[in-house]
C-alpha cells in the first residue's frame, strides 16, 4: 500500500471532500483525487461514494479511515520527536468535555495546561452528547459516568455525589408537604427524592417551581432561597461551608465519576500523557472538595 496515497485518503475523509483538504493543506486538488483513485485501485475496493455535490466514504473506506487514522499520526508524532531531539510534547490536542466540568473548571486547566506546555495548540469542545473520538478527531473526551465501550480505555479522575440543599431560611416539612424545588431540565422531574442522611434513608415530597438548564443558574436560584435542589457536592462545598446553604442529606443515586477517555487501539501520545498527568496533579485524591477548592481558589 503506498503510504502517502494513505495519507492523502485520510487528509480528504477528515475535511469531508477534495476541494475541502486541499483548501486546508495547500495541496493541488487534482494530485488528491489522483492518489485517492490510484489507492482504490491497489485495493481493488471504492472509498468514497461520488456525487455531484458530494463525497461519502463507503463502509469499506470507513473502516480505513478508522484503522489507519490514529496510527498516521503516531508516525508524525514519533518522526516530530526524533527530529526536534527528544519527546516533548507538542503539536494539536482536542479534547471534548461536558457542560459543567467545562464551565467550572475547565478554563482554568486549559490555562495552566498552555502555560506549562507552551508547544501544545490545546483545542477544547464542550458539549455533553456522546461523541466518536476517532471520527471527529478527538484525543481525549472527558466525561461523566460514560457507558461501557470496549473501543475506549481511561481512568476516573475525579469523584463527586448529589446533595439535596436550600437556603437557611427554608425550612423543611415535618410532613408530607412539598418544598418548592429548583429542578435542571424541563417538565417530568420526579415529585419524590431519596435521600440518605444521618438517620437513614428518607425521602421529601417536591413540586418544581423553577426549571433552568444549568447548575449554575440553579445554584444560585437556591442561594436566593426560591426553593430546594439536588445539586453536586462540589459546586455547595463552599456555600455549606459558610452556611449559605444548607444540605437536606445525600441524594440515593449511584456516585458521580469523571473520566478521562481515549481509544484504546491508540498508543498514548505524549500530548494526552501530559494532560492525564496535569489532571492528577489538579486533583491528587480525586475528591469532590478538591474540585470545589479549585473553582474558587
């Protein structure tokens, strides 16, 4: 198989198109298209599907994609290193991570993840939907109670849990009466939240009054004493602590683990090694303080 066929092949699947790659690569449009058909033709198999106004890879081209993507730009990695005299890391990481993380803490590791490794263009998309890591070129996603894939590896780096909170001057029922409650998200909240406290499992009746999209917004609604909410234990740590807030109990749910994911059919670049370690060293102990202490240092 001829290498630079191959790499042109992935230089017109990652931009969509011929005219699209070589737009971004200064490379003439018709040595792109000739490649690609001299590579079809060793194969013997049809990569791209060809429209009037389209380019579609076919399932076999796809796959080609997939498998030999990664493993092109651990080549231009490895050369990069060997001839700048060592490996330190440096070129393009893309990472995806979810809403909240992003928001609270995300702008200020991307800072200081820049300014200890000035030759890495970190590059960072936030967005809570599942994402294909090798078809949308990211290096590492970040995210939060990820389902089983067999296709990723990674490690949690991070542990938080739910709270039940609400302003001092709130009080709570002794009966079956519903608190007003500050819910994320749209109608369809459940009307009854578990929780585990100091005498055990217990549960409070609630009828949503306010329904916001983010965590933020939430917060701060209970801050105001609108009504109670189910919120993480790192984004109140402080607030209970200075008695802003105060916590109901636990909320009966599984814990809440952040995960830094990569393929796992992918050697681990020095780039994403570096910012796995960055991570460790932000939240040594992974814990829902050290989140909290980090938003507000």
């Amino acid at each position: 198989m001829d290498l630079l066929a191959l790499v042109d092949f992935n230089l017109v699947a990652r931009h969509g198109g011929f005219g699209r790659a070589a737009r971004a690569t200064g490379r003439p449009k018709a040595t792109l298209s000739r490649r690609v058909a001299e590579l079809e033709s060793s194969l013997g198999l049809r990569l791209f599907e060809r429209g009037a106004r389209m380019l579609k890879l076919t399932q076999e081209g796809k796959a080609l994609h997939e498998r030999t993507s990664g493993l092109l730009n651990e080549i231009e990695q490895t050369a990069t290193a060997i001839a700048s005299g060592g490996d330190k890391p440096r070129g393009r990481l893309r990472i995806s991570a979810p809403m909240l993380f992003s928001q609270a803490a995300m702008g200020k590791l991307a800072a200081g993840f820049a300014l200890r490794y000035p030759e890495i263009r970190l590059e960072v998309t936030t967005e809570d939907r599942p994402v294909d890591m090798v078809e949308e070129g990211y290096d590492l996603v970040i995210r939060v109670n990820p389902d089983p894939d067999e296709s990723l590896i990674g490690r949690i780096f991070l542990h938080d849990r739910l709270v039940v909170v609400a302003s001092p001057g709130l009080a709570r029922p002794a009966d079956n009466t519903a608190v007003p409650a500050v819910v994320r998200g749209d109608s369809g909240q459940p009307t009854v939240w578990k929780m585990t406290g100091s005498s055990g499992k217990n549960s409070i009746a609630v009828e949503p009054v306010l329904y916001l999209s983010s965590l933020f917004m939430v917060r701060d609604a209970v801050r105001a004493g609108v009504g109670a909410a189910r919120l993480p234990l790192s984004l109140v740590s402080h607030d209970l602590t200075d008695g802003r807030l105060v916590s109901w109990g636990d909320l009966d749910a599984p814990p809440t683990a952040l995960w830094a994911l990569y393929p796992s059919r992918r050697l681990l670049s020095t780039r994403v090694s570096a910012f796995l370690d960055f991570l460790k060293q932000a939240f040594p102990d992974g814990a829902p303080e050290e989140l909290a202490s980090y938003i507000n240092s």
